[in-house]
C-alpha cells in the first residue's frame, strides 16, 4: 500500500479544501449580515460579546486561510478551538445525533485538528511561503 502515500498531497488538499468550504459558508452570513445577530446568541450563551465578532471572523476568514493552505496550522488551530466552544456551549445538550447535535462540528473540528499537526501540504501557499514548513517534504 506504499504506492497510497504519492496521495498523501492530494488527500490533504481535499481536507484542506473541504474545512475551508465549511467555514466559509458558515461564516460568511455571519460575517456579512447577521454579525449583531449572532452577537446576540453568543451573549445569550454566557459568552462576551466580542468573542462572537472573533468566532465569526475565524470561521470567514480561517476557512479562506485554509482554502488557500496559507498560515494552514494556525487558522486549522483557531478553527479548532471555534468548533470546540460550540460543540461545548451550543450542541453537546443535543447529543452526538440528535437534532442540533455535535456530530457535524466534531467531523469538522477533527478535519481542522488534524491540519494542525500535517499542516497544508506541498499543494498549498504556505508550501512556497516557506518549503517544508507545510507539511510537505522539502526537497
């Protein structure tokens, strides 16, 4: 099954490019539209205020990081922590399945977990930002 690992850059492209539609698309109405909104939610939550215009731009912004493989372990990072505050503040209560529940953000949280450790791969921006330093072997 050697032959599987010449795909390891593709397969982390695909990870790459599916967190980074995610959060995009999460982000997006939040960011353009419903920004007072969901600041509204997040204090309902017991959570301050700030932290909402915060999670919004992660989302928006980490998941266009992603999308391009730029700064790929630090916005895999913060997306991280995003999805773990509402996997714990908004959808734990549901269960893992159930209407609202957890199932999704954590599918989504361990795509972001493990970026941070493998990094964008060779098939990223941050592969000709700095070689090697994207998870990919330098050569």
């Amino acid at each position: 099954m050697r032959y599987l690992d010449r795909l390891q850059p593709l397969a982390l492209l695909v990870m790459r490019l599916a967190l980074g539609a995610v959060m995009v698309g999460h982000g997006y109405h939040k960011v353009f539209g419903g920004l007072h909104h969901h600041a509204d939610l997040v204090a309902s939550l017991g959570l301050p205020r700030w932290s909402a215009y915060l999670s919004a731009f992660t989302e928006f912004f980490g998941g266009i990081l992603v999308l391009l493989g730029l700064f790929t372990r630090a916005a895999a990072f913060a997306i991280c922590i995003n999805l773990s505050v509402a996997i714990a503040k908004v959808h734990f209560h549901n269960g893992l399945m159930g209407n609202g529940g957890y199932e999704f953000p954590l599918a989504v949280a361990t795509l972001a977990f493990a970026l941070i450790f493998f990094g964008g791969g060779p098939i990223a921006f941050d592969h000709i930002r700095a070689p090697g330093g994207g998870g990919g072997k330098a050569k």
